[in-house]
C-alpha cells in the first residue's frame, strides 16, 4: 500500500513531529506499507517532485521544527489557473496521485491547504489532512498543532519587553502574527502580561487605548505593554469596505505595519515613547513545545487509523482532550474566530486588560 503525504502553507514548528506520528503508526498497522512523500507542498505533488520515504527519515525529527519535506503556498484561488506553461494544476496532481497508485493523500496544512484537500477530495481523491497552524483558526478543531509553540516565542517576546519597557518607562508595542484571526495575540498577550491586547475580531478605539495608557501612568506605573494582532483594525477602519480600507491606506501615511501606526498615534496623543517590537518569523521557528509534541504525535497516529479504516475525506481534530475527525466539506473555507464575547475575553478583562473597545 502507497501513502502520499505532504506539508503545504507556512511552515511551523510540529510538522516533523506530525509526520512522524502518522508514519510510525502507518509502519505498525501495516506490514507493507510504503509512503511517498512530495517536496515542497502541493507543488510537489502538480509537478511529480517527489521521494520515496524510508523508516528510518522519520526518526530523530520529533524535536525538529520545519519539515523535512519543505513547503510552499499555493493559493486555491489559482489552483484553476493554468500555470504560465498552460498546465492543468488539479488534473495534474489527479494524474500525479493515479500514476503512483496512491491508497490515499495525507495532506498537512492551513486553511488554503485544507481548502485545495476539499477540492482533491471533491475530484476523487481520498484525502486524510492535518490541522496545522500557528494562527489556531482551523474550524472544527479546538487546536491545531504549531501554535502553542508560536505561543511560547510570542509569550517570550512579551516577557523580555518588561524589563526594559520598565527600566525605559516607555510603551512598547510588540506585533504579533495574526492576519484574520487573534487567538495567538490573545493568549501571549494573557500569558505575558501584556496591558492592551488588539484583536482583529475586536476594532479598536484609539482614544479607549490612549486612556487605558493615561490611567496607568496616573496608578503610577511609568510603562505600558501592547499586543497588537497584524490584523488589528479601528473601529473607524472596520466601518469601511475592503475599497475604501484600501483607497485609505493609499492616500495616507504608509507605515510598516499596523503596530507602527498605533504606535505614532499613542506618541502624538501622549508624547510617551514609544518602541516597536516585531518578533515575525520568530514565531514559526525553532523546535516544537512538549505540547505540541504530544498533540502531534496523537494527530499522527489517529490519521493513521483513518486509513486502516480506509475513512478518507476527513480532517483530524482534538475536541475536549479527545481525537476525532471532521468532514473536509465542514471544514474548508471557515474560520474558527476569538468571539469577542467569549468567557476568555471577558476574564480578560476583569483583570484589567484593555481591547480597546470599552
């Protein structure tokens, strides 16, 4: 039996623990099994790119971070675009998957990823897919392998900003990755003590975080520490369509990021300084947390048992501490958002963070 796997979208942290799961219970379930593993995401598989795996390549790769497969984006708006040579990208990974008589497709990866699994599945293919991101924003899953590594890193960012925000008595804002969702601001934010915590589900008001920063110096702390999502928005900005957001951002000033223009915005209203910290690819560096290890080697070996069971079109997930699987069709294109009314948010707030919107 011939299993294809592949590690598609930004890299993080578990994918090597992962693969190792799924392989080493694949090789105990099964006595001739053979795993064909594709280079470099989707792009492998439309391109044939592609190696034969041995047992002993998912060996001493638990603490590992990256993927030994390497990785790519492919975005599933394109995957109906034919490439610059004319190619039929899905027809091509159908005839790439048929060509080496592949039981199944074991694809590990974010919501693009899990999108183009749908579409595969949609094709005929049987497809068992993984959740991986750093960003914990797969819907279905209560957490997806990667992020509490990034959690960690982000936490520390925060935890080495105290003491020199608090030698400086200034305020710092440290960004952390999180386009559309801000589960991984949210709890570096609350892990690391951050003051105000900006999410993209939560527009903001400037003059709320200005006050949240003046009530602190009047308490007679001398500094203040933002968390701030990439995707953090205004209250003002997320009135407008994505048009106008974009005409806005044209005509105004350009600022490297979002924190940036928070930043300027605290230093002309209060005249504190202000200092940015972008941790970026930090986060998906490095080798995975214990946690992320354990629920990885769980994620691995319960894909494993959905192909002994030969139940294929479905995404592994860990609800209330226990593994299951949700259909791919549930899955693809939705996102598992922070509600802003959530007991996490509102606990939050009773010990004095600020989300800028009260």
């Amino acid at each position: 039996m011939r299993v294809g796997i592949l590690t598609s979208g930004g890299d993080c942290q578990a994918l090597n623990a992962t693969m190792r799961g799924v392989a080493k219970a694949l090789y105990k379930m099964f006595e001739d099994v053979e795993i064909v593993g594709f280079d470099d995401g989707y792009k492998g598989l439309i391109y044939a790119d592609y190696r034969i795996m041995q047992p002993n390549d998912f060996s001493g790769i638990l603490t590992k971070g990256g993927t030994i497969l390497g990785t790519s984006r492919q975005p599933f708006k394109l995957m109906r675009v034919p490439d610059e040579n004319g190619l039929d990208k899905v027809e091509a990974m159908k005839h790439t998957y048929r060509k080496l008589k592949l039981e199944c497709l074991v694809v590990l990866g974010g919501n693009g990823s899990q999108k183009t699994a749908n579409l595969l599945r949609e094709e005929g293919l049987n497809i068992v897919s993984l959740p991986k991101t750093i960003d914990n924003d797969l819907w279905g899953t209560d957490m997806t392998f990667g992020f509490q590594s990034a959690a960690d890193i982000a936490t520390n960012a925060i935890d080495c900003i105290h003491t020199t925000a608090a030698s400086h008595g200034r305020v710092f804002i440290v960004e952390v990755m999180g386009h559309k969702t801000g589960w991984l601001t949210l709890h570096a934010g609350l892990a690391g003590g951050a003051d105000i915590i900006l999410l993209p589900e939560i527009p903001y008001d400037m003059d709320i975080v200005v006050n949240a920063i003046r009530s602190r110096s009047k308490q007679g702390k001398g500094f203040s520490i933002l968390a701030v999502a990439e995707g953090a928005i205004s209250r003002e900005d997320s009135l407008l369509s994505k048009r106008e957001f974009k005409e806005k951002k044209k005509s105004g000033l350009v600022y490297p990021s979002i924190a940036y223009e928070i930043g300027a915005q605290i230093t002309e209203r209060t005249g504190q300084e202000v200092r940015v910290t972008v941790p970026g690819h930090m986060q998906r560096g490095g080798e995975p947390c214990p946690c992320d290890r354990v629920l990885s080697s769980r994620m691995g070996a319960a894909a494993a048992v959905l192909i002994r069971k030969k139940k294929y079109g479905y995404m592994v997930a860990i609800r209330n501490d226990e593994l299951t699987e949700v259909p791919l069709e549930e899955v693809a294109g939705k996102l598992k958002t922070v509600d802003p009314n959530s007991s996490i948010i509102r606990e939050a707030k009773m010990i004095g963070i600020s989300f800028g919107d009260e």
